[in-house]
C-alpha cells in the first residue's frame, strides 16, 4: 500500500473536484464547533473517512461503517478487537497512523472526514478541501479524554444519542465490576507494551491505564514516564523490579513484541519479579491496550479485566 503524497498540483485539483461533489446545500448542513472553529458538515453523512483509531470505534459504535480508515499501529490493517463489529463491508485502507494517503482518501469520495485530535494544520488544510473535516476539541492526554472526543464525533456523524448511551454503558458497567472488584487483596497494576528494543512503562493517564484506575486499580508508572509523555524509554531486564504492582498487564503489538517477550520469560530477571511468581501476569492486545480508544475499545478491556480479576 502506497502512503506516499501526490504532487500538491495534482493532489488540489482532485481535492476540488471531490469537494465540489460532496458540497451540501445549506438546508441539508449544519454548524459544529471543533477545534478549528466552526465547520459545517452535512445532517447525515452517507460516506465518512476516519483517520483516528477513535473515530473508527466511535463511528461503530454509534452504529455508522465509515467507507475508509486508517491502520492500527503496528499492523497492515483495523485493529483485531475491531474485526468482530465489521460486517460484509470494511472500511478501505486509506493510510497508516502517521501518514495519510491523500489520493485514497479522496477516492472514497467522503462527504465527512473525522480525524484525530493531533492532525498536522497541513494536514487539516488539505483534507478540508476534500470535505468537512472534523478535529476534535480534546483535553490531551487524560484517562477521560475519549469521552470527550467521543461524543463531538456523534455530534459530527448526527448520532449523538447513541454515542451517549454507548459511553453510559461502559460507565454503568465499570461502576458494576468496581463493586465486584472491592474486596480484592491486590489493588495496583503497571501496564507494559513489550517491544523488541525493550518494555515500555505506559502512562497512568492512558485511556487503557484510566480503564483500569475506574474499576478499581491504582495504576502506577513508578516515576519512569516523563511528564506529558504516553510511555517511558524501553527498560532493560535488570530494571523491570521498579515494576512492584499487584498486577502486570502486558501488552504486545505485534508478532516481533511477542517474540521478544518469549525470550524474556526465559530470563531470571523477569522470572524474580512477584508478580510473575505470584501468577498474576495478564498479557493483553497490545493494539487494544496501548493504541485504540473510544466505546467499543473500552467495552473490550473490561472483557479483559473481568476474565483475568473476576474469580
């Protein structure tokens, strides 16, 4: 799959071809605050692109198949977790995470873009030529920003009510599995995504560390990810003992992380640490846990959770 950049001349006069063929009347349009300002975007879009993990579970779940997304990082493809919400259609393949195909976006002729809170203005630019391009107003990096995000992605997609009660769910059942969690002895966890250079602590402000602090976990980054940041430097073996959690929640990306996690189970450094003695080690989908995000992502962690804590 190429995710090179057309030539600028070649890529504008496409954009306003496809723009002007997408382009809605006034009466069909509406107004929506984002975080480039005002936008209009049509009452019920019919061909929506998504360039963000978490638009593409949002718009699922909201009960929309976008006609384009994005890969997973660390993958050629939607995240796994994604396959079973899929039906006969799927989304093309417009581009990677940190590069979008231009020419492939505009040939699924969308009427709608969603796209991620960190978009590039060049970027955002050029989309917008294609059609109404939604970024979200975000608060950053919080355990909660996905709700946020969420729910401005239903309000673009005209389907704010079930964006609403999908983010209610997950709440009504977090708050039901905390309850169910309350009297557990173990009551902290660290979150590793295992890499071939090394693991990585992830951050206590992810969404996924944020999943874990709601039912209950005091999730701990043991001071080895810097401030603002999604994940410490990779660790060497010796230095996994900073990691004292009750639980270890280990996350892989792809075959290469699992290989690399293979040979250092073998390793007496990563044997010592008690929570690999005590069996409390649960290895989770490194492209859910450490890259997804939104309804559907959420609902799948506290599968998760749930099989490995709940007796």
């Amino acid at each position: 799959m190429s995710v090179s950049l057309p030539k600028a001349s070649t890529l504008i006069g496409a954009c306003l071809v496809a723009a002007f063929a997408a382009a809605v009347t006034p009466a069909q349009a509406r107004m929506l605050d984002t975080a480039h300002g005002e936008i209009e975007v049509p009452d019920a879009p019919e061909r929506v692109v998504t360039l963000y993990e978490g638009a593409l579970d949002t718009a699922l779940a909201a009960g929309v198949m976008p006609v384009g997304a994005v890969t997973t990082r660390g993958g050629d493809d939607v995240a796994r977790y994604i396959e079973p919400h899929l039906g006969d259609q799927r989304p093309a393949i417009v581009g990677v995470v940190r590069e979008i195909n231009m020419e492939a976006v505009v040939g699924e002729r969308p009427d709608l873009i969603l796209a991620g809170p960190r978009l590039p203005d060049a970027q955002y630019r050029l989309l917008s030529r294609i059609a109404p391009t939604v970024v979200p107003q975000s608060p950053g990096i919080t355990p909660d920003a996905w709700k946020v995000e969420g729910r401005q992605f239903g309000e673009a997609l005209g389907r704010e009510d079930a964006v609403n009660a999908a983010i209610d769910h997950v709440e009504a059942r977090t708050a039901e599995l905390r309850e169910t969690l309350g009297g557990a002895e173990a009551r902290t966890a660290n979150l590793v995504r295992w890499m071939p250079q090394g693991p990585l602590v992830m951050s206590d402000q992810l969404f996924s560390s944020g999943m874990l602090e709601a039912v209950g976990l005091d999730v701990a980054s043991s001071g080895l990810v810097n401030d603002g940041g999604v994940h410490s430097d990779p660790l060497s073996l010796e230095n996994l003992s900073r990691l004292q959690g009750d639980w270890l929640f280990l996350a892989t990306l792809n075959e290469e992380g699992d290989d690399a996690l293979a040979a250092a189970k073998d390793s007496p450094a990563f044997a010592r640490l008690p929570v690999v003695e005590n069996g409390q080690v649960v290895p989770v989908d490194g492209q859910l846990w450490t890259s997804a995000n939104g309804p559907l992502a959420a609902e799948a962690i506290l599968d998760d959770i749930e099989a490995a804590l709940v007796p």
